[in-house]
C-alpha cells in the first residue's frame, strides 16, 4: 500500500495544479488519498465523492449508455471522476488545471488499480 501511495504522490507533484486523488469503490470507501501539500479544505468534502454515483444513474436514464467518467467544473475546482469498476477514481484541481491530461492519468494507474481491485474483490468474497 505504502508504494500505491508513494506512485499517487509522484503524479500529484508533477500534475500542476492537481490537489487531491481519492481511489474509493462506488458507495465512497476510501482505499487510498492522497493529496498536495497546499490541497485546500475542499476535498475532504465526502459529498464530492459520491456525485460519481448519483450523475451516473441519472445519466443511464438518458439512454446514452454507461458513464465512464465524470468532469464537474466549480467557480475554483474541477473534480473528475473516472469509474474503472469496481473502483471510482476521483482527481480534484484548480480550475486551471489541464482537464485533458488529468483524465488520461487513469493510463499511468491501470496497475495500481488492477492490484487494488484484487484486494476490493477478496475482501467481497470473505464476506
């Protein structure tokens, strides 16, 4: 875990601008948060956490298929959230910061989410 949490340190210290990564599953368990040493309170809002859930279901009432990600736009924050099952992956920003290339972080953490989500499905089976 302590490596998860040294490879999530490293992208926020290079990523301009990026405050938080918060790795929960869909009913907003923290796995693992990391945040940037001048992250604002904001991001320990938990309610930020669960928009992922409740935009998505509304979203597949459209009938526009299944959400992947999510990209909320505050008057200060951006909060991206990248659904990457069972795990929800959630990025928050200044609203500066390149929207772009924070969503394409998810490339760099399919391996530390492809462990995590062995640890996530073992805990499931134990119960």
């Amino acid at each position: 875990m302590e490596d998860m949490k040294k490879f999530l340190q490293q992208i926020i210290n290079k990523v301009e601008g990026l405050y938080y990564v918060h790795i929960t599953d869909k009913d907003g368990v923290t796995f693992i948060k990391i945040n940037s040493n001048n992250a604002p309170d904001m991001g320990n809002r938990l309610h930020l956490l669960s928009n992922f859930s409740i935009v998505a279901e509304q979203a597949s009432k459209l009938g526009v298929g299944r959400t992947v990600s999510i990209t909320s736009m505050y008057s200060n924050y951006q909060v991206i959230q990248i659904y990457s099952s069972p795990l929800i992956v959630t990025f928050i920003a200044n609203v500066n910061a390149n929207t772009g290339y924070i969503q394409n972080l998810e490339n760099q953490l399919v391996p530390l989410l492809n462990d995590l989500k062995e640890i996530v499905m073992e805990r499931h089976e134990l119960k």
